[in-house]
C-alpha cells in the first residue's frame, strides 16, 4: 500500500465494507501472512506430560470448556509420538503439547522431550494420586529442571474419588488449599498427597513449582461437582506462569453462557491474529478485515444465524458511521506511521497491533450482542450497540496489552 494512496481513505472506508460483504482476500496469501503474524506472535504452549490414562485430555477439555469437543479431532502430530492441539482450532488462544504415555515399553520419550523443552511456556505434570509408579515422570521433570533452571513446573493430581471411603463425596469447601483442610481427608488420600509431592521437592532450579488437586468425572460417576478442584487448577496455572489464560479463554464475570464463553473464544483468538498482523509492516488494511469477516462469520454460525449482505448491512448500519469511520481512521493512521522509518517499525508497529486487535475484539464483541438480541427476539438498539462496541474497544486493547507485554517477558 503506497503512502499517497492514503490521501482518500474514505476508499478503505468501502474496501473495510467490502471486505465484511465479501472476503476475498487471496487465502495462500492471508495464510502465509499469518504464518509470517504467528513467528511474531507466538502462541503460549502448555505441555502436558504423565503416563496413559492420567486424566490429560480431561484437564484441556475442562480448561477450555470444550466438554462436547471432540479434542481428538483438533490435535496434529509434531513428532512421531507428541500432538499439539490449538484452541480454538481457527484462530488459536493457546496450545496444548501432549506426549505419549510416559514409562510405556518401547517408548524412547527423548525426541518428544526434545521438541517439548524447544516449544512449551509451562509444564503441566499430569499424576493419578493413587498410582504410585511415576518414576519416568519424575525422571523427565528432573532432566528438565536441571537444563531449564527458571521454568515454571505445575503437578495436577487427578483420581482423587479413587481413594475416598466408600460411598465418599468430594469434601467441601475445598480443602487443598490449607493444612486444616487437608487434616478432613480420609487418610489413604493424605498419605498419597505427601508421598506424590515429593517429586516436587526433588526438583531443582528456581522457577515456580506447585501442585493442585482435582477429580474431573463424568455425570455417571455421580460426584459433584464434576469439576472438582477446577478453580483452583486456574489460580495454580495464573500463579507459576505469566500467560494470563484465564482472561483469555474465560473472560470476564459477564462471560458465563457456553454460547459466549465459546464466542469470547474465538474473539480473543481473532483479536490476537489480528494484533499480530497489524505489526507487520506490509499488510494492509483488506488484510486485517479479512480476518475480521472470518471471525464474524463463526460468530454467526455459532449463534445459528445467517451472515449475508442484508444482516452485514444491517449490522454496519446500526454501528453507525462514526463507529466505521473511526475504524478505518485508526487504521490508516497506524499505516501511515509504519511507513515512517526507525519511528515507523517501533511505534507504527505497537500502534498497529493494539488497533487492528482491539478493533477487532470490538466487532466481535459488538457482533455477539447483536446476534443475542436477535435470537431472543429483541430488538437492536443502535446505541447500545455503540456502547458494546466503545466499552469492548478499551477492555480489548487492554487484554492484548497484557497478551502481548506476557509475551515478550
């Protein structure tokens, strides 16, 4: 995009419209461009290890809420053994690394370990309490630890029903948290719980290490509640690690339906790609609204309604033409500044990330609400569609702020 083309910016205002209508960007082109966005921006790896069975599936499907996901489905070899699964799939938030059953015979780990060591932020040691052989677990914790001094090391004990009394249930409050609550188990599950721990303290290096219980069962299973220990799993990961997840995979108090925690989803995902894209100092303005009409278009088949040229129209119509045109403004701005060398490739890049992502967490935003309203058969008003929007734009540029200040950490 040649900076004297920038003169009549109200042609990016009809290309962003264009854009919405029909994305027609060259997709060899977009995905190469976001391959280039990803290597800029990389997408935080959480590596889960632990023998067969230990519940690893369990803990990615009761992180990102996917209980009906068929996780399989997502996953992609890395190495001959090791899978990556990125959530959400289209636009990922994070990445889950899981590895093959450690201590199985004629499983040489090295090769996963390797890849593993070379991609992950956060290593999640997935134990089943009652099962006492982890000896290739702790052996893999130990050889990391010693290569990888500062990294953050999380031990999830899982089963725990396993070992409660017959006709036990889950004690709550949940008592992990102190040596009081601890003192209300039954006593088989107390001597597990220390003895399991000792892998931990037989870890070297500096960085972070914790554990947390937890029991994920099925409704069957007829314990309640089914994810037990899941909010303190959360404020484990947010306290060894600094990837923010939480925020980003479960929003705020206001996220709480399975339909808006899935759209939040998507929308951070999106608004991350976008980021990402905006820093690059060649893409355009089509580029990024490209993405944004890919995101529209999940959000609208996530809430069962059609995403054609009379719903965009409609939905641009109410946002109103200062939303637009402001928009558009935002971004011509921050392309003008990235054609500015030395101050273009540092500012124009901050200024181009934090627009295209925040804006396109506020289209996300505003489009959820309007397609809410319309499914419960209410009307859209204008105004509070602009105020969806306007109150998204600074939570967004907020997150990404946080996303992205993690990130270079």
């Amino acid at each position: 995009m040649a900076s004297q083309d920038l003169r009549n910016w109200t042609v990016y205002a009809r290309r962003l419209k264009s854009a919405l209508l029909d994305p027609t960007v060259d997709q060899a082109e977009l995905e190469e461009t976001l391959r280039q966005a990803r290597e800029r921006a990389p997408i935080p790896v959480v590596w889960l290890l632990g023998k067969t069975q230990a519940g690893k599936t369990s803990i990615i499907r009761a992180l990102t809420g996917s209980d009906s996901a068929e996780i399989g489905n997502g996953y992609q070899p890395c190495t001959r053994t090791a899978r990556l699964y990125d959530f959400p799939e289209a636009a990922p938030v994070v990445r889950f690394l899981d590895t093959r059953g450690l201590g199985e015979i004629a499983y040489d780990p090295e090769e996963d370990i390797r890849y593993c060591e070379s991609h992950a932020n956060l290593v999640l040691a997935v134990m089943k309490i009652a099962d006492f052989e982890q000896q290739a677990v702790a052996d893999v914790l130990r050889a990391v630890r010693r290569r990888h001094p500062d990294w953050p090391v999380l031990l999830v004990l899982t089963g725990l029903h396993e070992l409660y009394v017959p006709g036990g249930e889950h004690v709550l409050p949940y008592p992990f948290d102190d040596e009081s609550g601890i003192g209300a188990l039954p006593d088989d599950l107390q001597r597990a719980l220390v003895r399991q721990c000792e892998v931990l303290d037989s870890l070297a290096g500096r960085g972070a290490k914790a554990w947390v219980a937890v029991d994920l069962t099925q409704p069957e299973d007829g314990y309640t509640p089914q994810h037990y220990g899941i909010e303190p799993l959360w404020r484990a990961i947010e306290e060894v690690s600094a990837l923010g997840l939480e925020r980003q995979l479960r929003g705020d108090e206001s996220v709480r339906d399975v339909y808006a925690r899935s759209a939040h989803q998507q929308i951070v995902g999106h608004a991350v790609t976008a980021a990402a894209l905006g820093a690059l100092p060649v893409v355009d303005l089509v580029t990024v609204s490209g993405v944004q009409a890919k995101l529209l278009h999940a959000l609208s088949n996530l809430y069962d309604q059609s995403w054609d040229r009379r719903t965009t129209t409609e939905f641009v119509s109410l946002l109103g033409a200062g939303v637009a045109t402001g928009l558009v403004a935002r971004m011509v701005g921050k392309s003008v500044v990235k054609f500015i060398p030395g101050f273009g490739q540092s500012v124009g890049a901050v200024w181009g990330a934090s627009t295209s992502g925040a804006a396109t967490y506020a289209l996300g935003k505003a489009a959820v609400y309007f397609f809410a309203q319309r499914n419960a058969g209410v009307r859209v008003e204008a105004g509070n569609l602009r105020k969806v929007y306007a109150e998204a734009l600074d939570s967004g540029a907020a997150m990404l702020r946080e996303r992205f200040g993690r990130t270079r950490k």
